[in-house]
C-alpha cells in the first residue's frame, strides 16, 4: 500500500512536470510566470535530540515557485525521502515557503529559502520522533546559475527539520543538514 501512494504521487509530479515543461517550450520564459523546480540531496543528522542518531537520507524535492515581486517569489515544496541505516521514510508537504534573490540581474544568482508544512513518516522509533504525523520546517541558502542555452541549475545547503509541534510525547524533533542540487524544468 505505501509503495503504490509513493508511486502514485511521483508518477502525479513527473506528469505535471512533463506537461508544463511541454508548455514552455511552445512560448518564451516570461519572468512572472510560474516555474518547477526539481532537486535531490544528501542529508544527514545534526545531534541535538537525547538519543543523537547517526542517521542519512536521500531526498527529491519537487517545487512550485509564483514570482511576487521581481526577487522574490513565493513556493510550494514537496519532500520524499529515505532514511538509512535505520530503514524509514519521511513523505511531506511545505505549502507555505518563500525564495528571495540577493543579485537577481545576473546569471549567477545567490538566494535564501525558507518553508513550513507537514509530513508524514515510520520513524517514529527515534526519540526525536513520537509519532507518525509531524511538522516541516527548512530554511537555506544557496545559488542558481543560468547557462548560455537558457538551462537554471541550483545547489543549496538546508537546515531541514520535522517534529511534532509538542502534539504528542516529547518534542526534541530530528535535524537535519542536507546539500541539495537541482535544475529548472
């Protein structure tokens, strides 16, 4: 059953994907439109719970960002991933975020992120974690940089935090660092 909703919700994304970017190849780049990011990392714990897990995990990280203003723009963000050594996983949702562009006239952008929603996990085994519904919090920095061909890339580093809001148990919550490189779709 998990495995079918995890499928279920990339192939959801990877559609959503191919289609839009299916819609910007029929018209040029309009800065004030809506565009997808996608990103994939490498994460691992920063000890600040009582049990201190030595724990990794690998991320994808689906995004949605509305231009508000010509440097800043506000996100919606999706996060998947899979922790290792300890076998578990951390699916969520990060509806409220936002992105600002230190130099945006350039091809080499330096930025800040940051975003809050909710999740949903089986690591609740850890200390850090009492149970199955939690809460998001990331915040970042880091850089895009637009090629001659009109490609983005990306590369953040994220503070990535989940726990449970002091709804259940106690609420040390897992943190995280993790380094995050991406492309504009």
């Amino acid at each position: 059953m998990r495995r079918g909703l995890a499928r279920f919700l990339l192939s959801a994304f990877a559609l959503g994907a191919c289609a839009l970017r299916l819609e910007a190849q029929d018209s040029p780049r309009d800065p004030r439109r809506s565009e997808w990011r996608l990103g994939g990392g490498f994460g691992w714990t920063i000890g600040t719970g009582p049990s201190d897990p030595d724990l990794q995990y690998v991320a994808l990280f689906p995004e949605l960002a509305w231009p508000v203003k010509p440097h800043v723009a506000y996100t919606v963000t999706g996060h998947f991933s899979r922790w290792f050594p300890r076998q578990g996983w951390v699916a969520g949702f990060l509806p409220v975020g936002g992105r600002l562009d230190v130099l945006r006239d350039r091809s080499t952008t330096p930025y800040v992120s940051a975003g809050v929603g909710v999740a949903w996990t089986n690591l609740t085994e850890l200390d850090e974690i009492d149970r199955r519904f939690n809460f998001l919090a990331q915040w970042g920095a880091g850089v895009r940089r637009q090629t001659p061909a009109g490609d983005e890339w990306f590369g953040e580093l994220r503070y990535f935090h989940v726990s449970n809001f002091g709804t259940a148990g106690n609420n040390w919550g897992l943190n995280t660092l993790i380094v995050v490189i991406g492309r504009r779709l």
